[in-house]
C-alpha cells in the first residue's frame, strides 16, 4: 500500500489517496487508529515515566508535523501544543504540581471520545454517504449497514 496524498476539510472530514493496500483493513484504521492511540495515551497516563514517555512522543510528533505543515493555522496549533506541553513538562519538574498524567489522560480520552463522536456524525447525526463506515458496507457481503459498521467499530 501506498498514501500518495492527505487531505484535511475544515468539516472535521478528510481523504486519504491510496494505491494498493487492503480495504477492509484502510476503511476502518481512522477509526479504529484514533481509539487505539487513545488508549495508548489512557494507559500511558497510569504512571509518571510512561507519561512523561508519551508527553515526549508528541512533542516529537508535533515538531515533525511542525515541519512539514503547509499552513500557518497548523503550525499555530503545533507551536501552541508544544509550548503547553512543555510547561506542563516544567510544572512537573520544578514544582509540586502533578498535571502531567491528567494531561496525557485527558488527551487519551478526548481521542477516544471523538473517534466515537466521529462514528456518530458521520452515520447517525448527519448521514454521510461516502464515510468510511458507508463505504465498508458496500465492500462487504454481510447485510450490515453503514451505521451497524459504525457501532461494531
């Protein structure tokens, strides 16, 4: 599988171009990748190294995306993040307050949170054609809908 292009729509929506790769594994990975990186940060926030771990992920994520950002909304938001991370970082270090891993927890779950507000969005709310979860039950032979997709997820 190859991603030979990104977009991000300003209705909380994008496409991902793909040459190859396997459908049934592509349709759901948005989805599922935001729940499972929302876990990862929920687990990680259960002790100080392992947030402090995650904390440095991405604060490395966010230089990297700083980089090659094309606009200067996204690389606000990057600078912004990275600065609060690293106040939260130097709270931790030179004072008694201890906010790190409530931070990492509440990004975790708000990632979590959203992947299931997404599924939501897309399928119940306002009834998107194209979603990934519409587009899944049409690749699949089963008499599931889009929306039934959605809820499995």
């Amino acid at each position: 599988m190859q991603v030979e292009g990104i977009q991000v729509h300003a209705n909380e929506g994008g496409v991902t171009q793909t040459r190859g790769g396997v459908y049934w594994l592509i349709l759901p990975a948005g989805y599922l990748g935001s729940s499972f990186w929302g876990m990862a940060l929920v687990l990680a926030s259960t002790n100080l190294i392992t947030a402090r771990i995650a904390a440095g992920c991405l604060a490395v994520a966010l230089l990297i995306v700083l980089f090659i950002a094309q606009n200067w909304t996204l690389r606000g938001l990057c600078i912004g993040f990275i600065i609060f991370l690293a106040v939260v970082w130097v709270l931790e270090e030179k004072t008694t307050v201890r906010i790190l891993r409530y931070v990492i927890l509440f990004i975790g779950v708000m990632n979590s949170l959203f992947s299931v507000y997404d599924i939501y969005d897309d399928l119940i709310s306002r009834r998107v054609h194209t979603s990934d979860a519409e587009k899944f039950a049409e690749l699949c032979p089963c008499p599931c809908t889009g929306v039934g997709w959605g809820v499995i997820w």
